[in-house]
DNA sequence: TGAAACAGGGACAGTGCTGTCCCTGTTTGA
DNA sequence: TCAAACAGGGACAGCACTGTCCCTGTTTCA
C-alpha cells in the first residue's frame, strides 16, 4: 500500500468529531484521490461500527474524540492504538489541534505514518500529504503560524471570480494587471483574456454593492 | 444591530487560525446571510490589522490562536477582550474547540453574544444560530455527544445523487423506498419522481464502480 | 503624442447539474 | 394473480458557470 498505490486508494475513513471540519476533509480526500469512497465517524462507538465492518486503505483519526480528555496523553494514543490494531492493513494518518514532537514520535511507534497539525491544512493540502507519503513513507506537518493571505468572500462572486479577486488583492507593487492575467492565465490554464473577463466582471460585482476593497 | 436585522449582516469577520475551518466557516456565514461580505483572519495581528481598518457588523473569535496558550483562560479571555473593544458596535459570536459553562459565563460579561462548540456546529447550523440570535439576543451551543449519521461520500456523484443516496441510506425498517421520495420530494420542493431518478442514477453509478453500500 | 494599461461591456458555445415526464421490464407480497 | 414496489433506463428544457473572442472608450506615462 505504499508508493504510487496512495492516490488511488479506494476506501476511506475519517474520524473526527468536529462536524464542519469532518465534512470539508472528507471533500479534500474527495478531492485528492481520483476515485475514492470516503466515509466519516463522529465518535468512537461509530467509528469502531465502520472498521468492524470495512476495510479501509486509509484512516485520518484526530485523537480529540469526545468521552476522552483531550489533555491526557495517554487517551490520545490509547484511541490512535485502538484504531490501528482494529485496521491493521490500512495506512493511518493523524490531525490534531495541538501537536508536539514528542506525541508524534509515540505516534509514529504506534505506526502511524503522517502527523498533521489542524492549522497547517489548506485548502489543497491533503494532495501533497498523499504525495509526501507516496515518496518518503511519511508526511509531518507541525503547527505554523507562517502569515496566510487573508481571505475575503462576497456572497454575490462566482468561484472563478472569487479566483481572480484573490490574486489580483495579492499583487505585488510593480507589477501590472495585465501581467497578473498572463500568470494566472498560463497557471489554471485559460486563456488571458477570460482572466481578465473574470476580474472585471467581479469587481463591477463589487462597485455595485458598494464593497470594494481598497486595493480594487 | 438587534432583531431581524441579523440576517442583513455585511461585514463579517472571522477569526479562526485552522484553515479548512476557517474556510468553511466562511462558507457557512455566506450561506447564511442573504448578502454579505465575509474576511478570515489567521492569527491576532491580521485581525487586529483588519479591525483597525475595517467596520465589522459580525466578528467570530476562535480564541485559540497561535502565539497564545489554549489552556491558559486568562489568554482566551484576553484575546476575546481585545477584540471586543476593538470593534464596539459589532456582535461577537465565540467558537471553542473545548468549551465550558464558565468559560460562556466569562464570555458573556465581556459582550459576547453566542458561545458555540466547535463540535455542535453542523453544516447549516449558522442560520440556526442567527436566528437565535435574533430572537433571544444570544446563543448558546455547548458540546454534544449526540450520534450524527455517519457520513458516506463518493467522488463521482452530484451533490443531488449524495442526498438521496443518504437519505436512503436512513430509511427506517418499515418504509417504502417509494415513501422516501414522496417525503423528501415535498421536503426539498421536487417531484418525488425526481427524486427515484437521482437515487437510482446514484445507485447505477455505485454498482459501476463496484462500491455500494450495504442498505443498498 | 502615441502606446500600453485600464474600465466596462456584448455575443456565443460548451458543459454539467437540475428537474420533469415517460418508458420497459422484474420482483414481491397480500 | 394482480398491484405495488422495484431496477434501470431515455428525452428534453432550463440554468449557471466557464471560456473564447471581440468591442468601445478613458487614463497614464514615457
């Protein structure tokens, strides 16, 4: 189950207790493996239910779990340990709000393959999780407080629109529109012109509500 | 800012280091305002800069944020005091990973309006929580063990086929496959046999691939 | 002053999801 | 055995988002 098998692993379980959050690593994993079957459990009863009765590839466990203490070290690993001995065929990820160098290696002991702090999964992020393992057996992502651009949503913005506005709030001083067009362009691959279409169409959005932000 | 004011909400701003929850969360409050204008915030110096420059109708403070102690509640208060005072004429909704009667308590004396647990938030929850709000001035969400359905997603169907597909996947013992479409025809306002349509192109679609589940 | 960058549009085709209506068969239970 | 429930489709229209190509003006700056 190593190696380039990662990206087309099939059966999928997240067990997390945090709906929001169960719901949108569930669409990441969607998003990331080309076909897959992801299923999600909210407590341990449940999630011990699903692994009794499926064989998962992969399961993404985040060891706060409600009925245990989610400050007691040894809940936190007695939950991973439970789970990787009922699964012993899958890989084992897991995503916490707190992480520590010293959990991961106890972890790891558990045979756990990636660690993940919450804070440090974008958008996207579960891709190059899935690549990391793929190539090195592992993947570890510790807390970072490294500056992410703000975000800034408008309700009336299509996601293409919403795409550009986010890029062009980014531009650096010298640098022109059109140039930003070309880049974009050429990166999600369209052509320059309906980038432009899209940002100008979104920020004619904007004026007409009267929210446009300052760097237009 | 009071009463059925609530939903026509502009300028939202979410404070909230994790990513994907933060991203969802934006998502969540676009999906519950009519028209808005929602901005995220990773860490206190991006919200302090963006309070500074902005008028907020909404704030939602996670008061977890990198830099300071999450065990500490004389650290979640202090974040939650600072920003309360930084933008007086804006309700403050509190989100909590791990919450407590005193700590809302607390939170409350401060000017807090809503204090939510991150577990008890599902998809939607948000219109709920605005409307408590409009009516009763506050909201008040406090962990819950109570079973969610467990969730079951598969990459290659539309979001239609999903719902039907899990709401077939609950239906009780006695009831008619039939009954399902009828009652969720008129739940969601589309023709029952609409609804036999989607489940049964979602169906076809799982036997393809091989991946149905046990309730058929 | 002339060229590039800009704002602000229109026309059009393609695609995927939605939703309605209708069809043929097979299974199941009263 | 007869009707309801079921599986598994086809045809079709509407709609929103995407993406391409094209247009007119105004501003800015070298």
């Amino acid at each position: 189950m190593l190696g380039t098998q990662s990206k087309h692993v099939q059966n999928v379980l997240i067990i997390e207790d945090q709906h929001l959050m169960r719901t949108i690593l569930v669409d990441e994993l969607k998003g990331a493996l080309t076909t897959c079957f992801v299923q999600g459990a909210a407590n341990m009863s449940q999630a011990m239910d699903m692994l009794e009765t499926n064989l998962f590839d992969l399961v993404i466990i985040d060891p706060g779990l409600p009925g245990f203490d989610p400050r007691s070290q040894s809940d936190r690993l007695a939950v991973v340990q439970t789970i990787v001995e009922m699964s012993p065929n899958a890989i084992h990820f897991v995503i916490t709000g707190s992480d520590s160098d010293e959990e991961w290696r106890a972890m790891q002991k558990l045979g756990v393959s990636a660690y993940l702090a919450k804070n440090h999964i974008r958008p996207g992020s579960m891709i190059e999780v899935l690549d990391d393992f793929a190539n090195e057996g592992l993947s570890v992502r510790f807390a970072d407080e490294a500056m992410a651009p703000p975000e800034f949503v408008y309700s009336g913005l299509t996601p293409r629109e919403q795409e550009l506005i986010n890029w062009m709030r980014q531009r650096p001083e010298g640098k022109s529109r059109r140039q930003i067009y070309e880049e974009l362009g050429h990166r999600i691959g369209i052509d320059p012109d309906s980038a432009e279409k899209y940002y100008k169409r979104a920020r004619a959005k904007l004026l007409k509500t009267g929210i446009l932000p300052k760097g237009l």
